[in-house]
C-alpha cells in the first residue's frame, strides 16, 4: 500500500501541469493577433530594456573578441557553465531533493567530466605546441593528454557507481528521471561547443562572423516586428511575424556580404591560433582574404562613384552563412519556444534584463555554430591532410626519440628528392651522418653559395640543426620540407 501511495502522488501534480500547459496561450488570442509586439502596450518599455541589455552585451562581446582565442574560448566555456546551471533548475524539484543530500553535485560531477573530456580533445595539441623546449613538461602534458580518454572514463564511472549508490525507495523515477535530463543537457551544450572552440582556433572570423549574424538577425527580427509585424508568422512563438522574418533575412544576407569584407581585412582576425599563446597573430592570409577586382556591369548606374568594387573570396562563402542565419537558424528559437511552452515557462532565466537567460540567447546560436564549423571543413578548407594535422599525431603519439628517428628518415627522403641520387645512408639509431651526404648543390640553385662542407658535430642535437638547413636548402616537394622545417624546430 505504501509503494502504490507513494508513486501515485506526484501523479496529480503532473495531470494538473499538463492541463494548465494547455492554457498558456488560447487559440482565439493567437487568431486575433492580440499578442503581436504591434500591439503590446509595454513595447517601448520593454525595448528600451532589452536595447540597454544588448549594448551592455555587445560591448562586453567586442572587448573578449579583442582579447583574442583564449579568451574568447574562456568565455564559450562560463556560457556553458550558466545554461548547464538554467537547464539543470528547469526539472528540478527542491522538496523531493531534500531527501537526496549531494544529488545535485552529482549533476556537476558529469558536467565537468564531459568538459574535460571535450576540451582535452580540443586543446591538448595547442597545450602541447607550448611546451616543446621543455622536456619536462613536454613529457608530463603527453603522457596526461594520452592517457586524457582513460581518466575522463574512469571519472565516469565514479559517477555512475555513486549515482546508484544514492539511490532511494520512492524517489527512483525521480533520480532517474534527472539522470537521463543530464545526459541530455550534456549533449546539447557540449555537441555545439565543440564546434565553436574548433571553430575560434581555426580562425576568430569564423566564429565571429557567424555569432554576428545571429546577432544582427535576431535584433533585425525584433524591430521589423516592433514596427510592421501584423501577419504571424508561427503558432509555437505568437509575437514571430512574416514581416519580420523576411526584413531580418534580407538584413541578414546584406551585413553577411559587407561584414565578411571588413573583417576579413584584419589578419588578427583570419589567422588560425596553434597553440593557447595570447598576442596578435600575423600570417599569409590566403587566397581567401586577398581582394580581387570587379568590373560593375553597364547597366549600373552612371551616378554609381565606382566603376570597379573589391571583394574578399570569403564573402561568396559568407552569403551561405547570411542564408543559413536567417532561413534555419530561427528554428532553433522555435524549438525554444516550444520546449519552453511544454513546460509552462516565459524564459528559461531572468540574468539578461529584456532577454531572459543565458540559454534564451544561445538557441539560435547552438545550431548556428554547428553548421558554420562543418561549412568550413567541407567547403572552405581545401586538404583534408596538412602538416599542422600530420604534425599534430606525431607529437602526441611518438616519444622523443621516435620523433628523431622519424626525422632523420624524412631528411633521407628529402635529400633523395632534391639531389636525385639512389639512396642515401642515415643510420637512425646513431648520429653519424656523412657531410658529403648532407651537402649537395641543387642545379642552378639559389642556394649554391652553401656547397662548402660543414663540419659534423658528434650531438644528436647539432645534427638536427644541420639537416634541417640542408633540407630547407634544397627540398622541393612543399608538403614534405615543410614538415621537415616543422619537425625540426620542435625536436
């Protein structure tokens, strides 16, 4: 009698929930269009609290984008943190919890056990670059990055045995019922942040350029409905209108086309990061962010000041990124609006005046940023393999002195390619390597004033040194004498 009592207890409290959730907006006043932003008589009220909140938000934005990657990555990282701590209230129940004394730990123990799992993916290589010129730390920062999957496991599994450890007669579909809104919490947060943090290290434009466009789409959104919205445009967020989902998408696709031009003119901004280093960044922007001409056609205007405009490679790119912002994008904030009118709730926090929570802000954002990071690997990045890849493997997956070995060999296949003999001997396993070996004269070549010998020091180190400079002298596949040059610095 006491188990059936006990489970049949939170029923009505459900049946009653659901009931009420039926009543949150009534059919007649969606059809009247009473709830319209046209209509509300507290829209300038609310506008100016949610345009004060914005320009605190996007000032705050700007000074991180200024700080560079890392901080950038610091602040995705408090982002998840805030919407791990909305979504874990969403379903919580501080009566029944009373009963569970360290339960709600235990919801942090998994999150930041996937933070370490997703992160030491993500960043173990950048952590490494760092510490190359000390052995030391090189070596600790290996064998923990190695042995990261095992430790993230057994983390795991800690949390797992204590989960059932914990649990209790009458609160099993509770607890249960918390684990699984865990993992799921788990996986929306961390699935999309993977992708930004990949995103922020292969370039800050491409998570900044596609962050500002839901930015300028949603604010676009909000003052084309504030003005003209009349037609609604979808039942599960009454004040969304087609006004101004159109006026926002048009908006949206121009400022994609005019930000890509500006910000990819900023070689801070383009340059990829290898490491979690601080500092400006200068590099060769690529074909992508080198201005081409255009001619302007006949039929444009006479008026028009320019005969000829210059247009970055990347805005063609950045006009699917305007699309994809303004046509799929906002069905991440249905999708919200959905979840949220399931659970009889306006917002899913209150830490944003005008806005919300955190969570609020990130709808959009998530599915933005997922497809933004697979856009770039499928169609703006033009080799699956690179060195920095084939690099990143061989430091984390040989010791030192397989590394040493591996580069005498590439130095062996090097040399072969330049100077076209048959073989040449490099024993692996000593330093010993013959000066006529090493110094050859490509024909014709530049690097002719070097063909003096060089005289051999018995360091392995030394040696290193050596075959790096002939082997940069004189290499003429790029991939490999890059490689080369590469491993050479690091070892």
């Amino acid at each position: 009698m006491q188990n059936s009592n006990s489970t049949s207890a939170p029923n009505p409290g459900r049946i009653r929930h659901r009931k009420r959730s039926t009543e949150v907006v009534p059919e007649d006043s969606k059809a009247n269009g009473s709830h319209l932003l046209v209509d509300d008589r507290n829209k300038y009220r609310s506008m100016w609290i949610r345009a004060y909140s914005s320009i605190w938000m996007i000032g705050g934005f700007a000074f991180i984008i200024y700080m560079g990657h890392l901080y950038i990555t610091a602040m995705v990282v408090v982002i998840q943190i805030f919407m791990a701590r909305e979504l874990f209230n969403l379903l919580r129940k501080p009566d029944e919890e009373k009963h569970l004394p360290g339960f709600r730990l235990l919801n942090w123990h998994f999150f930041f056990t996937g933070m370490l799992f997703v992160y030491g993916r993500l960043l173990s290589q950048r952590l490494v670059n760092i510490m190359t010129s000390d052995t030391f730390l090189y070596w600790l920062a290996s064998s923990l990055f190695k042995y990261q999957m095992a430790i993230c496991y057994f983390l795991y599994i800690s949390g797992f045995i204590w989960f059932i450890l914990s649990l209790k007669k009458k609160m099993y579909k509770y607890q249960f019922g918390q684990y699984a809104w865990t993992h799921m919490i788990l996986i929306v947060v961390f699935a999309q942040s993977s992708f930004t943090v990949a995103s922020i290290f292969e370039g800050i434009f491409w998570f900044l350029l596609p962050a500002t466009l839901i930015v300028i789409n949603d604010i676009a959104a909000y003052c084309f409905g504030f003005f003209f919205g009349r037609t609604p445009l979808i039942k599960l967020s009454p004040k969304k209108t087609w006004e101004g989902f159109i006026g926002a998408s048009v908006a949206t696709i121009i400022s994609a086309f005019v930000l890509a031009n500006i910000l990819g003119r900023f070689p801070s901004l383009t340059c990829p990061r290898k490491d979690l280093s601080t500092g400006w960044l200068h590099c060769d922007p690529g074909s992508l962010f080198k201005p081409e001409l255009y001619t302007l056609p006949r039929w444009f205007p006479q008026w028009f000041p320019w005969k000829e405009v210059s247009i970055l490679p990347v805005q063609w790119h950045a006009l699917c990124l305007g699309l994809f912002a303004s046509i799929i994008a906002p069905f991440g904030g249905f999708f919200a609006s959905g979840f949220k009118r399931a659970f009889k709730i306006k917002d899913f926090g209150d830490s944003i005046p005008g806005h919300g929570g955190i969570t609020d802000r990130m709808d959009c954002q998530m599915v933005m940023a997922v497809f933004a990071y697979i856009y770039h690997q499928s169609f703006v990045v033009q080799q699956s393999l690179s060195v920095d890849r084939i690099l990143e493997q061989i430091l984390m997956s040989l010791t030192f002195e397989e590394q040493q070995s591996l580069y005498l060999k590439l130095g062996e296949i090097v040399r072969d390619r330049l100077v076209g003999r048959g073989n040449v001997s490099v024993d692996s396993s000593s330093s010993k390597i013959s000066d006529s070996d090493l110094v050859k004269t490509a024909d014709g070549g530049a690097m002719g004033q070097h063909n003096n010998s060089f005289s051999f020091r018995p360091r392995l180190r030394d040696s290193v040194k050596l075959v790096s400079t002939i082997g940069l002298a004189y290499a003429m596949h790029k991939n490999q004498e890059q490689l080369y040059w590469v491993l050479g610095i690091v070892i």
